[in-house]
C-alpha cells in the first residue's frame, strides 16, 4: 500500500509532539457539576445483581451502591508487574461492592433480607457452597480481608475466621470438596514489616538484551521499575494456605509461598501451586515470569513438582502465539484428583506450520502413571468444558482466519477419535450454535448440564439474527447431534434464561426486560400455557426517561456492506413535527475477514433503554438525538489485512450512517459530533482529520500515534516495521494539521490499558494546539481506562456538555475555526 506520509511532515510531528506548551485553557480546575438532568443519571439507583444457587432452590440477590467518590478512588495503590495493589489490605485494589445481601426463595418468590452484616459493609467476592446451604464471602475490613459466611436456612452471616486473607491473586478463598470446608490463603504468620524504598541507590536499573527471534512486546502498564518493586512483589504475594471449617477452626498446612494461584483438587485432598520465580522483568507482567509449579497434599507435604516454567520474554510475534512447551495447568472438574495441560506445538509459533498447535494431555495424582495424550488440536486452544469420562467439549480457534470449532472427546478413553460438534467463523454470529448450560457437581465444580440419562445437554445463547438478537433454549441430543428448540424470547420483550429448575428443561428462570421496563425475574414453566410469574418487580430508575424511542436501523455503505446501528430519540420527540435535532454518534471499529458477516445485525430494540453514564445516551437529555454502536466494520477478506484500508472504511461507514440519519430526518447534517472511547477515540480522531461530516468531536482514553504501540494494537499483529505504512497512515497524530474541528480529549492520569498511555492524549493535545486547532485536554485524577469516581463522572458529563453546546448544538454550516 503507497504511503503520502513523509519525512518533512514526521519531523514536523515529532517537534510538535516535544514541544513545551507555554498556553493553555484558563478555567476553574476545581470538579464541575453538569445540567442536573445529567446528575441525576450518575446518581439514579442501581438495581441488584441476581446469582441462582446450585441447587435452583435460592436466589441470592446482591444490593449495588451508587458510584464512589473520588476519596475512595484515590486510595493509595502500589502498581507491580501488572498488578494494583493496596499497600497494607494485601488485595488487589477495586471500587465495586456489594452493601446488601438478600434471599429469594424460588417456589414462593418470598425475599428475605440477611442479617447479621455489619454497618456500612464492603462486601466483595462471594461463593455458593454446592448444597445451596451457605455463601462464604469476603468483607473489606479497616485492617484486612475478613471471611464470612452466610446460613442460607436462618438467612444470618457472621465472621468465619479473626485471621486476614491475602486476596492479591483472587478472592481468597474457595470451596474444598463441595460444602462443608474451604481453603484460605492466610498472611504468614510473623512476616516482616512490608521492605522500605532506600533514597539511595545501590546502582542503576538495568536492562539486557541477548538477541534472538523477532518477540511480541505490547506495551505493557505498571510494570516492576527496580529491586525495591521486585522485593515488594514478593512481600505482597507471600502467602500460607489453610483449611477453614464451617465451625470456624483453621488448620494451615505447608509453607509460605510466593503465591501467584492456586487450586484445590475436586476431592479435596491435592492442592496445585504456582510460585513465581526470580528473576523478574522490568518489561512483561507477572503473568509471564518463571513459575514453579507443585502439587502438595493438604498434610502438607509436597507430592510432585509439575514444571518449572522460565519467564517468557520472547513470545512469537502473532495472535495465536503462546510459549514453548507446557502451559494452563488445572485440575479436571468431574474427577476427584486428575490434572490437564496444553502443551505447544512448533515453538507456540502460528507461522511454523505444523500439523499439530497445541496437545491437550492428563494424567491422574499421584502421578505414577503415564501422562495420557487426550487430543491434537491442529489449532490453538481456547476453552474444554468438562462433563464426565464419556464427554467433554474442546474449542479451538485460529485468529488469523477466524474460525473456530468444538470437538467432542472421551476422556475415559483418550483413544476414541474426537467427533466435530460445531464449526464456524468466530465473526459469524447467525451460526452460533449457543453454549451448554453448566451446574456445580458433588465437587462443588462447574461441569456440563446433562439430562438424567445423560443423552442431552442445553444450549443457551443471544440468538443472533437479522431481526434482532432473540436468546433461546435448545435440548441437544448428543447421540444423534440433534437440537430442539424449547423456548426462545419473543417480542416486544427481550428475555434471557438465567437457569433451568428441572431435567427435561422445562421450568426455567428468566430476566425479562422491554424498552421501558428494566429486566425482572421471572418463572416460566413451558410445558404449560400459564403465564410467567414475576418474581421481582423492580421500578424504571430513572422515571424522567421513560419514553425514550429506541429504534434499530438498516443501510449500506458505498460499496454495498450492510450496516446497522441503534437510533435513539429524546421522549416526546417526533421528527416530522420537531424536525432534525443536533445529534452525537458513537462509535467502536472491529475487524472482520467477511462482508456478510460484517453486516450481520447485532442488538435487540427490546432492551430496556439504559443509560449508560459512560455512554453517548446521556446526551438525549440534553435534546440531542444519539446514533450509539453505529456499524464500524474493518473487512479484509482472503489474504487481505483489514487495516490496510482502515481510514477508506472508516469513511465510508461513517459517511454511510450521517446520510441515513439526515434522510430519516433525525440530525441536522451541519450539527453532529462523533465521539467515541478507547479505540472508539482512535476512530474519533480519524475522522476529524479524514472528513468533513463532523461538526466537533469527544475521544476519551485513545491512541492517536501506532508508533507508540509498535507490536500490534486490537487484531492486529504485524509489526510497525513489517507494516510501517500501515502504522503510519492509521495514526491521526500524523494528520493533526488536518484536524480543523474542535477537539475534546479525555483520559484518566492512571489508565491502565495496554497501548492507551496517558501520554497519548497528552501529546495529540500539544499538537493541535500548537497548529492553532480549537482542543481541550481533561486528565482525570486516580482513573484508570473506565472511570469510576462520581465527581469524575459529573466532570466528564459535563465537559461533554459544553463542548457539544458551543461546538455542536448552535453551530452554523461551515467550518468552526
């Protein structure tokens, strides 16, 4: 592909992107606080989240408070190897918690509320035993992590155990053995004060490289800076595990590790440890540094070290690439103590065309016999669903060619030739045959739904299609590999099976919800006539908005792709008598290697009509008309790359959606903005500096320059030097002269997201404004990729809010500077 960037724009680009900025935006720096129609979204309730027990009696139902302020987002927090840490709670820090807990009981649709808790409760992971007879969760304490547990039968919870739990790498805590004891990672006992930062150094950081093949080096956040955050790593993960029983007693066992995961055998008598191993990185997170991984017996001896894994500091530069060797560890769900592994084939290298990617292998504790080679999979792995020794389910995928297919295997019989169940293009989602229902067996352990006679399992999925996502219920009879359909949702609802109560699938719990009804549960019994009963009844949380018109509309781009996109309109608006409104359209690229799947229809207009706070809705109460997830496809088909066209698509997708919505009589063509978040941004950007159809544009948390991102960005995994053009003409910071709409760049100062570095925004707002191009740039203090605070969130409302008014909604044709 011919390139038009050159030398003398690139050397103008990188003077502007060092320059000092000597001027900037006098405003008030203090939080602003936007329209109080906008207010009241950040504020309006927040309805509970529904998690069924195993055994489909009880439903537990988990209060979500308002967001939090910014006194508890800006809580301090180490960044280690990938890692947010607290300093001193040893837990990964977070925002989101649960303040109550209640119980529905299924049969009567009774509510009970539970007792016991403690004022102004922080309630954060939670876990059902497989009798349905107790919940252990975890309670954010002043001082630590605390273990509770609920009486499901008496509806009270009490504290478990006065010791705290290291809740760095997960919950905590898990079930052993199904109901009646858990394992614990406990802080050792005795551990020294957590090592202190020297103000004098004892040498510089270094860093080394040997050489070798050419690596995937994303760009990579919060990684290890020197031996202090190495040392400090350390001293977060030290843990020592522990049995806890329903009683209360604790029983440690084994040494204190530097524990990175670790997982109970279904029995309850084998526990399999990953510890990290020195050296560590200062380029690649936690996740690929050496391993040491043992199985231990809960008495406390160590039974058998599996693998000793060196870091993985030279990945292939690919999709599909994985390290070398053997990987993913884990314990199969539907036997008492029997491990499972993949094991890469040609170096994990996708370009080395073997025949065989990955071997799937098990072998049973105490590890005396032979590993048993279960399959060969010619592609990468991707997931297996366990469901005894006659069946489990084995997907495997290939991103170069986005296909996927599911196998069905035998594990009691690694000799039987595995059976292709399913096989599709992963973009393709009319031909999504759905996902099997999963139940916790004896174990406590997630495994594949079957009929009593173990001939069936269900099939639940969004049921996409052209009128609409529409989720179903299938029966699939494994013998003969054939489905019936039992229930699928009809309109004008929108409804989706949350569980299954009996064998033959014929009572079913679901959340029902409509345009302007938020979703509900509901009992259905479909061997009858009768009609669902409601199980709760919760009001709209945001009364104001009732009425809001939403529509799903169809149209093709130039060269004949079906599009479609979701049409929001203010309540009481009707275009023929209010005629075109101001409008912000909103946007997310994605990739496809076909046109027909890229124009198949995604959504349902029968969703209940939230408003996503973070989202482009909000504007409708302001009277602006939204085009949200207007189509964006990327199609590369054959052997060609999707981003290689990127900015051509670009414009046509959004050329395409501003002439319908000027035809349906909607928007104004002279008063509409684009916006969009993450690579929506990078979008954003792309076509202020591409077209002329936009008016102003808002870009929250992006990249603008693919020079920064040099080993790949989404789904693409060239490199910039094997596809330099590419990388360059993709990037708007390249083309800020071309920019002559008024920009607004949000970002939060600790963005988290690979390739989205503060430093973007940063230096994309130096640019524009030394080329005399109207910008504002906003860092939101403490955030990370998705904001969280409220007073972030009311800024950022508001921020939007003015741009559109003085940009957008009084604007006159012609261009803004």
């Amino acid at each position: 592909m011919s390139s038009s960037f050159s030398p003398s724009r690139l050397f103008l680009l990188i003077s502007l992107s060092l320059a000092v900025v000597t001027t900037g935006f006098a405003s008030d720096t203090r939080y602003q606080f936007p329209a109080a129609e906008l207010q009241a979204l950040v504020d309006a309730p927040r309805g509970p989240e529904f998690r069924l027990g195993p055994k489909n009696k009880t439903g537990l139902l988990v209060s979500i408070p308002g967001v939090p302020t910014i006194a508890e987002v800006a809580q301090p927090e180490l960044k280690l190897a990938g890692l947010r840490v607290h300093p001193t709670l040893r837990a990964a820090t977070r925002t989101a918690f649960s303040d109550g807990l209640s119980l529905l009981d299924i049969a009567s649709g009774k509510t009970r509320a539970v007792t016991g808790l403690p004022p102004q409760v922080k309630i954060a992971d939670m876990a059902w035993s497989a009798d349905e007879k107790w919940l252990a969760f975890s309670v954010w304490g002043r001082n630590g992590i605390e273990l509770w547990i609920l009486d499901v039968k008496q509806a009270s919870a009490h504290r478990l155990i006065s010791e705290k739990l290291n809740a760095v790498m997960g919950s905590g805590f898990s079930w052993l053995n199904g109901s009646d004891q858990l394992m614990v990672r406990l802080l050792p006992r005795g551990q020294k004060a957590a090592p202190r930062e020297s103000r004098v150094p004892s040498g510089p950081n270094m860093q080394e490289t040997r050489g070798g093949k050419l690596a995937q080096t994303r760009t990579y956040p919060d990684l290890l800076r020197n031996p202090h955050d190495a040392d400090m790593l350390d001293w977060q993960l030290q843990t020592q595990l522990a049995i806890v029983q329903i009683d209360g007693s604790v029983r440690r066992f084994g040494p204190v590790m530097t524990l990175s995961k670790v997982q109970s055998s279904p029995d309850g008598k084998w526990v399999l440890t990953t510890q990290l191993k020195r050296p560590y990185s200062y380029q690649l997170p936690l996740e690929r540094f050496g391993q040491l991984i043992e199985v231990w017996g809960i008495d406390g001896k160590k039974l058998k070290t599996i693998a000793e894994i060196v870091m993985r500091e030279r990945l292939p530069s690919a999709n599909d690439a994985v390290q070398a060797g053997p990987r993913n560890f884990a314990w199969r769900n539907d036997q008492s103590a029997t491990l499972y592994w993949l094991e890469a084939q040609g170096g994990g290298d996708p370009d080395s065309n073997t025949r065989v990617s990955d071997v799937l292998w098990q072998q049973g504790a105490p590890f005396a016999a032979a590993p048993q080679r279960l399959m060969d999979l010619a592609w990468r792995f991707n997931q297996i669903l366990w469901g005894n020794d006659h069946l489990a389910l084995v997907t495997e995928n290939w991103a170069k060619t986005r296909e996927t297919r599911t196998w069905k295997i035998q594990p009691g019989a690694p000799s039987t030739k595995p059976e292709l169940l399913f096989s599709r293009k992963i973009e393709d989602q009319y031909s999504h045959h759905g996902s099997p229902v999963m139940e916790l067996n004896q174990y406590g352990r997630s495994v594949i739904r079957l009929t009593s006679d173990e001939q069936s399992m269900f099939l639940t999925g969004v049921g996409a299609s052209p009128e609409g996502d529409r989720p179903f219920l299938d029966r699939y009879y494994l013998p003969t590999e054939k489905t019936i359909r039992l229930w699928r949702s009809k309109a004008p609802y929108y409804e989706e099976v949350l569980g299954i109560l009996d064998d033959q699938g014929h009572q079913i719990i679901t959340s029902r919800e409509a345009a302007d009804e938020r979703p509900n549960l509901f009992l259905r019994n479909l061997a009858s006539n009768a009609l669902p009963r409601a199980l709760t009844n919760y009001p709209h949380p945001s009364p104001k908005f009732r009425g809001i018109q939403r529509r799903q509309i169809h149209y093709e781009r130039a060269d004949g792709v079906s599009l479609t996109a979701t049409l929001y309109l203010p309540p009481g608006y009707d275009e023929k008598r209010d005629g075109p409104r101001p409008m912000l359209m909103w946007a997310y690229p994605r990739e496809f290697k076909s046109a027909e799947s890229a124009g198949q229809v995604n959504g349902s207009p029968y969703k209940f009509n939230r408003i996503n706070v973070q989202g482009p809705q909000v504007m409708l109460a302001r009277g602006y008309t939204v085009l949200d997830g207007f189509a964006m496809p990327i199609i590369g088909e054959g052997r060609k790359e999707p981003n290689d066209t990127f900015i051509e698509q670009i414009k046509m997708n959004a050329e395409a959606a501003v002439d319908e919505v000027v035809r349906l009589g909607v928007a104004d063509r002279h008063r509409i903005a684009i916006g969009g978040h993450s690579y929506g941004a990078f979008m954003a950007a792309n076509l202020l500096a591409h077209t002329n159809l936009f008016k102003a544009g808002i870009a929250r948390s992006g990249a603008y320059n693919r020079s920064l991102t040099p080993f790949g960005f989404q789904a693409e995994d060239r490199n910039y030097w094997k596809a330099f053009d590419t990388y360059q003409e993709m990037s708007p910071f390249n083309y800020a002269d071309e920019i002559d709409e008024p920009l607004l760049l949000i970002h939060g100062e600790d963005d988290n997201n690979p390739g989205t570095f503060p430093m973007q925004s940063e230096r994309m707002y130096q640019a524009l404004q030394g080329l005399g191009t109207p910008a504002r740039l906003v860092m939101l203090p403490y955030e990370s990729h998705i904001y969280r605070a409220r007073e972030s969130l009311l800024h950022m409302l508001w921020e939007q809010d003015q741009w559109l008014n003085r940009y957008v909604k009084n604007a006159k044709p012609g261009n803004p500077k």
